[in-house]
C-alpha cells in the first residue's frame, strides 16, 4: 500500500495523491486487498497516461496548428530510451506473447541459477573459507604426539597447522530451553585461525583456549538460529554438553557447517576438553600416546608453496619420528592432498549427479530460449506490417534491429529478475534433498551469491542476443516484399517459426523422457515388499550414553521410556531396536546351528538385530510361526532369537524352525540360542536388498553387549490418530531433560529418503520436463496460429469453392503437425542422448527403457495436438464470407 | 475557434458532470455523478486520468479544500470548469449536432 502511495505521489504529486487517498478513505472498498487493488489500478491507468501522455504535455491552451515538431533524439541516451520506451508500448499490446517470454526464461534462467548455486556450493567451494586452494590436509589420522612434530616442521611452508577430530555420534547440548543433538567438532585453538573465518557473533576458538582447560564452546550458526532465535544474548551463557557445563563464547560465520559438507556440525571445543566430553570408548585415547591416531589435521599453505613441498617436509618429519618409534601406519602415512576436496565425499558420485543436472537445466534452457524465439519471431511476423511501413517511410533497416534487439534485452532482463526469484524459491523446495555423498542440500547453504548473480545476468543475455538477433534478422528482411504482396501467397513450408518449434519438441521429448525414466525408476524402487507396515510408524535415534549411563541404567531407561510412550492414549506400541529397517548400518557375527553339518553354500555368519519386546508388532513385521519376545525374555533365563524365512527355509526347508536351537558367540564363551519364532522377511538395510538369512535376539538380554549404545525408538500411532510427536518428546524429557531427542521422523518419510536420487531426478526433470510441455505446446500452438493467420484467405477462398470445415481443420491440423513429426525422431536420438548421462542413477531399469519412450512419445504427441486444435476448429468454424471480405 | 480538438466522449462525459456538480466536484462525486447518470461502472481510474488529461489540456482547474476526519484527515481536491473547457464543451455539442441533423429518420427502424 504504501508503494502504491509513493507511486500515486511520484505521479500526480503528493497533495493530489493524498486527495485520491482521501476519495478512497471515503469512498473506496473497505476490504483491504480490494482497496490495494483499487489502488494499484489507479496507479496503472495513471502511469500508462503518463507514459503515453507525454504528447500531451503542453501549455494549456497551445492549439495542435503550431505544436513544435517532436525533437529527434540527439544522444545515443535519448535514442535508447526511445526504443525502450517503444518496447514497453509494445509489451503492453502483447500481454500473452511478452508473459509466456518473460515466464519461460524466469523457468529457464531461474532454474540454472538454482544449480549453479548449488555447483557453487558444493563443487566448486565445499569449504567456505577464503583462499581454500591454500588448504591442505593429510587422509591420515594422527596421535596428538605426531601432530606437534608435524605443526612444528612445517612451519617454513604453512601459516599453522590445526588438528581436530569429529564426534562420531551427536553430542547432548543441553539449555534452559531444551536439548539438541550436535555433531562436534574437538579442535586446536587455531583451527578457525588456518581457516580465516571470522566469528558470527562473539568470538571463534583461540590458541590459549588450548592451554587453559576452561570449558568454552563456539555453536554453529544455524544452531544459533534454530535453537536460540539469533539471540546475542546466549553468549557467555553456560549450556550443558553431555552434562558438562560449557560456556558459549561465541557463534560460527554464517554457513560454516565444518568441514565436512556431509556432516553438519553444530559445535565446536577445545581438543583439551575431549576426556570430559567424549563418553565410551573415546575416553581411552590418551594425548601422549603415539598409538592413539584420533586426529585429523589442516593447515593453510604460505604463498607460493606447492603441496608437494608441504607433503615432502612432512614426510620427512614423519620418518624421523618413525625412526624413533616405529608404527604400522606408514603406508599412506601424510599423503597431503586439498582440503576442499577432502570437504566433498564421494566426489565422483557428486560430479556426476551435478554434471546430470547441469545437463538437464541446459536442455530446459535451451528450450526456454527457443520458446521465447519462437513467440518473438512469431510476433515479428505479426509485425510485418509494421515494420515494412516504417521502413518505406525511411526508418533504416539498423534501426528496426535495434529496436527489436532492444526488446529481446529488455525481455530478458525482466526474465532475469524474475529467474532469481523462481531460484530463490526453488532453493527453498530443494531444501530438504539428499544427494549422493549423503549430502543433504539445505545443509551446504546454497545462497543466491553474486557469482550466481553473474552468470544468470550472462545466462539472459546470451539468450537475449540468441533470440533477438535471429528474428530480429528474419523479420526485417523481404519487409518491403511483404507489405505489397498481400497474404494469398501459400507460406514456405520450413519457416523459421517451424524449424524452432521442430527443435523444441525433440528437446522437450528428451527432457520428458529424462523425467520419465526417473519417475519410473522411483515407483519400481519404492513399489517393493518390505515385509513390514511402515505407516504410522515413528521413529527417533536416542543416546543415553552420552550422558553418563551405565549398562544397568540404560536398561531401566528404555523399560521406562516404553511405559511412557505408551501410556500416551495414541500410540499402540513402542519397542527399541538398534537397527530400524530400513535404515543404513547392521551388525554380523557368526553362528553355527545345532545338528546341522556346516558346507560351503551355508552362510557363516548372519546379519542380526537387537531389539526389545514389542519389536514385530509396532513395526508390523508378520509372525510366520511361533512367538516373538514377551517381557519374560530378559537376562538370565533361556537365551532365545527370532529367525526370519530365508533363514528358517535355507536350515529346515518345508520344516520347522520353532525348537531347534543355533550357536552364538555370546558371555563367556559360545551360547545356545533357542529358535522361538519365525518372521517375515523384511528389506533391512535397502530397497533393493536381496532377501538373506536375519536373526532378532532381545536386547534385554544382551545389555552387557549394547551397554548405553544409541538405539532407536520406534512407535506406532493408531489409526486416524494425529501425530504426538511433541508429546513423545515432553514424556522424554520427564525422563532425562538432557537426552536429545533428535529429528522425529516417521518411518514412511524414511523409507521414501531411500529412493534417493531418483526422487531428486523425479522431482527436478520432472519439473523441467512439465514446464518444457508447456513450453512447446505454446510454441506449436504459435507455429500453427501463425500459419493460420498467414493462410486466411486461402482457406476462405477453399471454403467459398467447397471445402468442409473438416478438410479445412484436418489441413491446418496437418501444417501444425509436420513439426511434431519431424521433432519426435530428433527427440528419440536426443534421448539416447540423455540416457548415456542418466544410466549411472537408474537401479533396477534399463536406460533406454522402450515403455518410457513410447509414454513420452505419446505425451509428446498428444499435447502438441492439443496445442493444434483451437487453430484447427478456429478454421474449420469460420465463415468464409468473412473470411474473405477482410482483404 | 478553429481547429480545437474535440473532446473523446468520456471526456466529455467528465467534464460534463464537473459542470453540473458545480462546486462540488471532486473525486467521488464525479466518478459517482457518472455512474449515477450513465448507468454504467465507471473504473476510478479513468476519472482520475480524464480528469489529469483535462487539466493538463487546461479544461478544468483544481483547488484543495480542507481536511476532514472522515477522510483520514487527507483534503478534497475539487474540479472546475474552465472557459476553454465550456468552448470545447460548445464546441463538441455544436460539431455532434451537425453530424445528428437529418439522420435521424435512418436509424428509426433499424
């Protein structure tokens, strides 16, 4: 409202327009979206007067008789703001043509820059710091010993050398206003210093953090954002990590998620404080110990010094201490390579996924540019007119270029604005996709960056010089030729217009193939039995370990917990298990069974499961036959295990398993294992997983085993029953109000993550080829419109000797259809095309998958007929009496 | 008067209604004194720039009155005709006239 104001008041002056906005106060709508829209309206017709008025503007009471005559431009300013000027009258006259250009190179533009942005982000700087070319790191991990000898032989070629190691497992950030899990990273004091980044707020870890043993902490920016609403006031504050009082001294830079891109840490801490934090097993690592490689390192190069220098002095120091104390670890002992691609894992998948991707938006590009080609052209046709008088009246021939490649700027320049906003939302909806190297794409913080900015504004032009000068060329040529030829003349077969639309639909029919072999790819990955009914189901990684629990506790925590969640009236049930299916991670140990002579086509070792009482059923996991575990099944009574079919049917075929009993490494020594049920086979650990033999054993009874080990927490909700995961998490907080409760996610959004990438293959091509589809309908439907226009009296004067209105819309169904059907045949080979770059994605599906073809052939096919028809029955309805009086 | 322009009939029609509002013309009453004597919805907008184009033309001049409180405290900008613009009032109505005489039996049975 209030730019409308200032709009009214740039217009019209201010008094008047606050006399207008008075007018609306009194009389105007009283709804406010109607009353803005009133407002704007005014503003429009105003601004339109105003544009179109200048001729207006003179003194009052000067007659039209001696009106000076309008001044020529005099600079190259005067004359650009002329054309522009023309070209927005023109864009006003052609609101559909000007709208679907503006819209396509938006779609176009908008989503090249969204890839670029993420290519930016992940390829081209996986760790954001300045200079990252200066940063080295070695694959090695070190002891802290090693470390200090390495830091202080390199000193000639690095500017420091920092070390830090990651928690393997989310650590507990506990604050008055709640818990959260938090990736750590233990790090030197100068790891921020080798990185050169600056604090977001506060202040970064420093090197006397490393002598005092002061607990100080610094927290990721978006864990600021997240969990503190960018409060300032958090620093200095004392938060609990993994019940350690830590005081926050101060927020990462923005973006800054470590130096993973597929980890995202939270927080970081002086290596001296990892006794303290680190629960488990990581305790043992002692600082002086050269058997203890826990860390990893990073320095920052000094000018001019090449890796390899850096790579040879470390060796060197590494073979002195070598010489000193000999260690096992020397093969790829300092290998030193780039951080930055040591920040990118899985770097080959990743190139490949983006180069699959690159590829795809330069299709969708190349078909937005042709579009908006295309609906230029046309209109250059329309426009024939126009131009040849201008020319006859001595407009030169420059001039009407410019004037139309004025136009196919300004175009694209709004195209250009528009993209960065499709980009900026389509950023947003990305957010939440993984692709290869598990990398989740909200995490790598893909921002609109002036980069990006630069290669879009690149991107519109070259498409603006591409599609203006081609028709801008063609519309000006045979003007004269045109203007006194009349339109009886039967139209060239191959007009430009044509060949464009030609080559939009082979473009588009590889595109929708792309997406469709995707699409397909996705339902046969996710149309799969997993032998269990995943819907309703939630589950949550907890960890009690890192808050001090012994194995007794850990075993009364997950007793409790169940009791809690299932006292909440919408859960079924509820049971822990170390592995959820289906999830990545399994656990195998031998096994023998009893009374059954061992060869080689018998598994030797099995895949199992931890799970506690309630297990089968809140999972949805079928019984075949015999029990699953009851709350009797705990330590001390007869050790027992659940088998699934593969298993039962490879040991007892046509038998059965319940009775017999299998040999397990187990307390002391070998155990034996009674077989009490058989279950269903169930996909473990993939979609795609073959079936193999799979063992359940409580977890009750093997707590000595899992001690305090994160599990997972799964839960059903009945039926029809809302969600309460906010429930779920106070009950657990009445537990322990420091154990995380990490992102609650239900089992079938999981599972759906599984069908990564082809989703994100879906999703975008998916997108791209939709908009393609409509980009080439509209495309044939100018082709066809143009052709039509072109050929009026032609069909008025068949009409007049006879011709039904069906022979005449079957010849124009005909003309609009020739460029299909040259275009499909260049789709199919453009589809071999895309196939070779999509074949690494597809599990499951053959890349030049013949159903898919002839599904996008069809789709092809019949939306381009349905872009003909209203031209065709336009024709056919028309009376040609009508017809032929408009010459 | 010689060769004036002649006023487009929704010009005409505005200028029109700030006559016979006299000295109440402004904004509202004249977009309502269209609808009220056309019968047809008139977008504001257009009374706005027809009112702009008559002004600039040098048809009607404009004067703000005080503000009032039902208006948010903001003041009416009231219209008046010009001499110039009651000469090419005349002038359109003596031009039409001409054109009207004598055909009026043609478009009886039509």
């Amino acid at each position: 409202m209030r730019v409308a104001t200032w709009c009214l008041a740039r217009l019209v002056g201010t008094p008047a327009a606050s006399a207008i906005a008075g007018d609306l106060a009194e009389s105007g709508p009283a709804d406010q979206w109607k009353l803005w829209a009133e407002t704007w309206g005014i503003v429009l017709r105003l601004g339109t007067e105003r544009v179109r008025g200048q001729r207006f503007e003179r003194p009052s009471g000067a007659s039209a008789g001696n009106r000076p005559p309008r001044k020529k431009p005099s600079s190259v300013g005067g004359a650009l703001l002329g054309d522009v000027r023309f070209a927005f009258r023109v864009f006003r006259s052609h609101p559909v043509t000007t709208g679907v250009a503006v819209l396509s190179l938006a779609l176009g533009i908008g989503a090249n820059t969204a890839i670029f942005s993420l290519l930016d982000a992940i390829v081209l700087r996986p760790l954001p710091a300045p200079r990252p070319a200066e940063l080295v790191t070695s694959r090695t991990v070190f002891s802290f010993p090693d470390y200090e000898d390495l830091a202080a032989a390199s000193t000639d070629e690095l500017t420091g050398l920092a070390a830090w190691s990651a928690s393997s497992r989310p650590y507990s950030l506990a604050s008055a206003d709640g818990a959260w899990p938090v990736l750590t990273e233990l790090a030197t004091g100068n790891f921020f210093d080798v990185l050169e980044l600056r604090p977001g707020a506060g202040r970064l870890l420093r090197e006397d953090d490393d002598a005092r043993n002061v607990p100080v902490g610094v927290i990721s920016h978006r864990l600021w954002e997240v969990a503190f609403d960018s409060d300032p006031a958090i620093i200095g504050t004392d938060v609990r990590v993994n019940g350690v009082p830590i005081t926050v001294v101060g927020v990462g830079p923005a973006g800054f998620r470590g130096t993973r891109l597929n980890r995202s840490v939270d927080l970081w801490v002086p290596l001296t404080l990892h006794e303290q934090l680190a629960p488990g097993s990581r305790a043992r690592i002692r600082f002086d110990d050269r058997n203890s490689q826990w860390l990893r390192i990073m320095g920052r190069t000094r000018p001019g010094v090449s890796v390899e220098r850096t790579e040879a002095t470390m060796l060197a120091s590494a073979q002195r201490m070598l010489a000193l104390e000999p260690s096992p670890y020397l093969d790829d002992f300092v290998e030193v390579g780039s951080a930055a691609d040591a920040a990118l894992p899985r770097a080959d998948e990743v190139h490949q996924f983006m180069n699959l991707l690159l590829a795809m938006v330069g299709i969708a590009l190349l078909v937005a540019c042709t579009n908006v080609a295309n609906v230029l052209l046309t209109r250059t046709t329309e426009r024939h007119q126009e131009l040849s008088l201008r020319m006859a009246l001595g407009a030169p021939r420059t001039r009407l270029i410019r004037q139309l490649v004025t136009e196919s700027l300004l175009l694209s320049l709004m195209g250009g604005v528009a993209a960065l906003l499709f980009a900026r939302w389509t950023l947003g909806a990305v957010a939440g996709l993984q692709i290869p190297g598990r990398i989740v794409l909200g995490e790598v913080a893909p921002t609109l960056n002036t980069t990006t900015l630069v290669v879009t504004m690149l991107i519109a032009l070259g498409c603006a010089l591409l599609f203006g000068v081609g028709p801008a060329l063609a519309g000006t040529r045979p003007a004269v030729a045109r203007l006194s030829g009349g339109s009886t003349r039967i139209g060239r077969r191959w007009s430009a217009p044509s060949v464009l639309a030609t080559i939009q639909v082979g473009l588009t029919l590889a595109l929708v193939f792309g997406g469709g072999l995707f699409v397909r790819s996705l339902t046969t990955v996710l149309d799969v039995d997993l032998g269990l009914d995943p819907t309703g189901v939630y589950v949550s990684s907890l960890d009690v370990g890192v808050l001090g629990y012994d194995a007794e506790a850990a075993g009364v925590f997950r007793g409790e917990a169940v009791a809690q969640l299932e006292s909440i009236p919408s859960i079924e049930r509820a049971a822990w298990a170390l592995f959820v299916p289906v999830q990545n991670g399994m656990r195998m140990d031998d096994f023998r069974v009893v009374g059954h002579e061992f060869t080689d086509a018998d598994p030797g070792s099995v895949a199992l499961n931890y799970v506690s009482p309630g297990f089968f059923e809140t999972l949805g996991i079928r019984l075949r036959s015999g029990r699953s575990f009851a709350a009797g099944d705990r330590d001390g009574t007869q050790l027992v295990v659940v088998v699934n079919e593969t298993f039962a049917d490879h040991f007892w075929p046509g038998g059965t398993a319940v009775g017999e009993r299998v040999l397990f490494p187990g307390r002391g020594g070998i155990v034996e294992l009674e077989i009490v049920g058989v279950s269903a086979d169930t996909k473990t650990r993939g979609l795609r997983e073959e079936a193999a033999p799979y063992m359940y054993v409580p977890v009750d009874q093997w707590g000595w085993l899992i001690g305090a080990d994160q599990l997972r927490l799964a839960w059903r909700e009945a039926p029809d029953s809302v969600a309460s995961v906010d429930t779920v998490r106070e009950r657990l907080a009445e537990l322990d109000p420091a154990l995380p409760v990490p992102g609650i996610r239900s089992l079938d959004a999981q599972i759906f993550d599984q069908a990564m990438p082809q989703r994100v293959g879906a999703v975008l091509l998916g997108t791209f080829a939709g908009m393609a589809l409509l980009l080439a309908a509209v495309g044939v439907y100018g082709v066809i419109a143009a052709a039509m226009a072109s050929r009026v009296r032609e069909i008025g004067i068949r009409r007049a000797v006879g011709a039904h209105g069906r022979d005449v819309g079957l010849l124009v169904l005909r003309r609009g259809l020739l460029p299909v059907l040259v275009g499909l045949p260049l789709g199919w080979f453009l589809a071999f095309l895309v196939s070779r770059l999509v074949a690494g994605f597809l599990p499951g599906l053959s890349p030049t998958d013949p159903a898919t073809l002839v599904a996008a052939t069809a789709v092809m096919f019949v939306v381009a007929l349905i872009a003909c028809v209203p031209s065709a029955l336009q024709a056919a309805r028309r009376d040609p009496a009508l017809v032929l009086r408009t010459d | 008067m010689g060769r004036s322009e002649y006023l487009g009939e929704f010009e005409q029609m505005v200028l029109l209604s700030v006559l016979r509002l006299g000295s109440d013309a402004y904004g509202v009453s004249v977009h309502e004194e269209l609808g009220r004597t056309t019968g047809r919805e008139t977008k504001r907008g257009a009374v706005y720039v027809a009112l702009e184009r008559l002004a600039a033309k040098g048809y009607v001049s404009s004067r703000f009155g005080d503000p009032t409180a039902e208006r948010g405290g903001r003041a009416k900008r009231y219209y008046a005709v010009e001499p110039a613009g009651r000469t090419a009032l005349r002038a359109s109505r003596q031009a039409l006239m001409h054109l009207w005489s004598g055909i009026e039996p043609e478009l009886e049975d039509r």
